[in-house]
C-alpha cells in the first residue's frame, strides 16, 4: 500500500511541476506579445513572473528526481 502512496505523490508532484511550467510559458508569451503593452496591462512583469515559474517547475522535477 505504500508504493501506491509514493506513486502517487510522484505523480502529484510531475502534475504540479508540469502545471508551473506550462503557466510560467503562457506567461513569457504575454509578457512579450502587444497585449501586454496597453493600458493597465503593461505595469505587471509577465515574463518575469513567466521565468519565475518556469524555473521552479524546471526546479521541483529536478529535485523529485
């Protein structure tokens, strides 16, 4: 019953890195395209955020591995 546990807290954890990654690429693509230079969406740093996140999904499956 452990080994079920575990891999499911791998798969858990592939899940959320996956998720963090996929965001952190959405965001870079904002963050670069004209839409993110109007009005009051041009104040918050999309892709930094974007590497923010892409660094720690890149990070965490480091780590799980």
């Amino acid at each position: 019953m452990r080994d079920v546990f575990s891999r499911l807290y791998r798969t858990k954890m592939i899940l959320s890195c996956l998720i963090l990654v996929v965001t952190g690429i959405i965001l870079l693509g904002v963050g670069r395209s004209d839409f993110a230079e109007t009005g009051w969406k041009s104040w918050p740093p999309f892709s930094e955020i974007g590497g923010i996140l892409v660094g720690a999904g890149l990070l965490g499956v480091w780590l799980d591995a």
